[in-house]
C-alpha cells in the first residue's frame, strides 16, 4: 500500500536525491570525526579524545535519521561507500590529522559545508518541492551543524 502525502512523484524524487548527497556528506564528516577520536594526540588528549566521541555519536543518529527519512519518502538510501564518495560535496584529501589545530579546523570547515549546503535545501525543499516535513527535518540537522561549528 502506497501512502498519498500529496508531494508529486517527482518532487518526493527530488528530495530523496538531495537527502542522499546529505547522507554521503554525513558519512564523510563521520569517517574525518573517528579519524579524529583515533588518532589525536599531545596535550588535552582525553578532552579531544572524548569530544569527538560525542560528535560521531551525534552524527551516527543524525545518518539513520537521514536514511530512514529516505524510505519513508518511498526511496531507497544509499548505503555504500563507493555511492557516497560519488555524489558527496566533501572531499578527503588534504587532511592532516596529525595535528590538533588542524584536525578542529578540518572538522570545522566540514561542519560549514554542511550548513551551507542545508541553508540552500531547505528553502528548495520547502518552496520547490512543497515538502514541509523534510525541510523541518532539516532544519533540526542544521541547527546541530551550526552548534557544532
Ligand atoms: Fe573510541
């Protein structure tokens, strides 16, 4: 049985596409997060150790939301690391997690792509697409973006 929630077929599309660049996104700012609770080092360790803790944690729930968010639109996640590297904005390269400051400026400038790219979708999936849901969905996913940065 397929629910009515009057959003076209092709708007629900068009949100499922945009929330699965969101998920690859999610997916690399996660991978850069872990890389930072493994292999920070030298003073305030622990502190860092832990804070990074929590951020993967949040953005762990934030993914399954996401996906979830994808199937209730009638769409399937992606859920590889091939499709994500594939449609994400982000990139992995030039990273150097080696060094405290430049892990936080890295994780930094991920949390801002990210902001920024939700600013456009929400207005796009709220006005273009007519999905108010989602765009209140993202709206709560970027605020935490912006909480962390
Ligand atoms: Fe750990």
């Amino acid at each position: 049985m397929k629910p009515n929630i009057e959003i076209s077929e092709n708007n629900l599309k068009e949100v499922a596409t945009l929330l699965n660049t969101l998920l690859a996104d999610e997916y690399v700012l996660i991978t850069k997060t872990r890389n930072a609770h493994w292999n920070v080092q030298g003073q305030n360790f622990m502190e860092l150790h832990k804070l990074f803790e929590g951020q993967y944690e949040a953005v762990d729930n934030i993914i399954d939301d996401v996906a979830e968010r994808i199937r209730t639109l009638g769409h399937f996640a992606i859920a590889s690391l091939k499709d994500f590297l594939k449609v994400t904005h982000l990139t992995e390269q030039d990273d150097d997690f080696t060094d405290q400051k430049k892990i936080i400026q890295t994780l930094l400038n991920t949390n801002e792509v990210i902001v920024r790219t939700l600013r456009n979708d929400i207005v796009a999936v709220g006005e273009k697409y007519k999905d108010l849901g989602t765009a209140d969905f993202l709206t709560g996913i970027l605020k935490h973006h912006e909480k962390t940065a």
